[in-house]
C-alpha cells in the first residue's frame, strides 16, 4: 500500500441540525483517502449514497479485502454493524499492542474511521464493554499504526474523557447545557466554552486546537471568521475568503 497518510483524531460537537455531520461529510472526511464510516443510524445511506454499503462484519471485510487485492488507495464504506461487531472491526484495525498483532489500518498505510455517535460508543461510565475498550485502545495506539478518528456527539458530557485528551482539534457548534459547556471549559478553557455559549451565529463553530490552545471561529462554508490568541485579546478579523486551515 500506499505511505502512511497523516494522523488526527476531531471531535466534533452540536446539537440536531447545527452542522456537524454536514462539517464531517464534505471538509473533514474527504481529507481521508480511506473511510469507513459506522452508521448507527441509518442516516449515513442518503449522505454519502456514492460510497460502498455493507451490512455485517462478514461484508465488511469482504469489501476490504477485495480493495486490498485490487490495492486500491482511495475507498469510502459504511459499515452498519452490531455493537459487537463494532468492537471487534476496531480491535482488528488497532489490536492491542502485544509484539506480534498485524493492524488492519498500518496494513492499508492509515485509515481513518468515522463515528457520529461516539457517546454511545464511549459513554463516561465503564458500560459498553467490548466497543468502548475497542475505541479507548484506538485513541491511544491510533497514532502507531496509522488510524484516524472523526467523532460527532450531541453530549459531550456523556463522553468518556480519552476522547478529548487525545484530540488534536475540537470543534464545537453553539451550546446551552450547562454540563456541555462546562466540558467545554474544561477542553478548551473559559473563553472557548463562552464562544460556543454567547457568541456564535447560526452554522457558525469554534475550533480548539490542542497542539497549541489557539481558537478559530470558522462559518458555515469553514472559513476562518477570526482567530484569538489563547493568552491575549481578540485579533484583527482575518482577510475575507480567508481558508480553512488543514490542521
């Protein structure tokens, strides 16, 4: 396969409606070359009707190996699994590290795995067995063997907190919940959760960057609206048509 393709793992975080699966499907997702994504929902059918649909484990794999012996470096899935099954497709992308395990993903060169559920996958208690232990191990080992994770949540609250310490960016629409911004708070700081609490218009989201506690306030069509300094005031408005960064 192909070199190894650039690690990240997004959070992304609003209520029904506010942007964030739209945010996902046509800026963050694309950027992969390999996708599968999970649909727990059934909605993941009429956003991305040109990728390949497999329902159970069984046809899962049998898509990827048939693109692993065409050797193929561009595919998008959608897998609709079980819980179960859910787990045991994550283990088999990042297994546990004991010395002689092969990773699916590291095999592929990197893929990233798309989840717009993830409170129900990683809730903050220890319930979900397999599947939350599967997605715990694949934010901490992803980056060995190449995996990225896009995750959406409507609770961040309810969200096992390996999620944000090891994401690189947090995105988040406006929030009201009182719990939710102080997750927020907790992620990002005051002045992040009071963005995403007072300040931003409709389809508007903030973006936390982890590497360096900057902040940016992108619009509906992702570009950068400003950029506050993490230590100081707000900056000047960044020039019109400004782009989104590629983080």
């Amino acid at each position: 396969m192909s070199s190894r393709l650039p690690h990240e793992i997004i959070t992304v975080i609003g209520r029904t409606g506010s942007g964030k699966t739209r945010l996902i499907a046509r800026r963050l997702g694309p950027r992969h070359a390999r996708r599968i994504t999970l649909d727990l929902t059934g909605e993941c059918e009429g956003l991305y009707p040109l990728a390949h649909r497999a329902i159970g484990l069984a046809k899962v794999y049998d898509a990827l190996a048939r693109w692993g012996a065409a050797r193929c470096d561009r595919w998008h899935l959608v897998a609709v699994l079980t819980h179960e099954e859910i787990g045991r497709l994550m283990w088999a992308l990042c297994p546990l590290y004991d010395g002689s395990s092969v990773a699916l993903a590291e095999l592929w060169g990197g893929v990233c795995v798309e989840a717009f559920e993830i409170d129900v996958l990683m809730p903050v208690s220890r319930a979900g067995g397999n599947v939350r232990n599967a997605f715990a191990n694949a934010y901490a080992r992803g980056r060995h063997v190449g995996l990225s994770l896009l995750c959406a949540t409507q609770r961040p609250h309810q969200c096992d907190r390996i999620i944000t310490s090891q994401s690189h960016y947090v995105i988040t629409f406006a929030m009201h919940e009182p719990r939710d911004v102080k997750w927020l708070s907790d992620v990002g700081g005051q002045r992040f959760a009071a963005i995403a609490q007072t300040e931003l218009a409709r389809y508007h989201s903030v973006w936390y960057e982890a590497a360096g506690g900057a902040i940016h306030v992108h619009d509906a069509d992702y570009q950068l609206v400003r950029s506050l300094d993490p230590h100081q005031a707000t900056r000047a408005p960044a020039p019109a048509g400004a782009q989104l960064s590629q983080g």
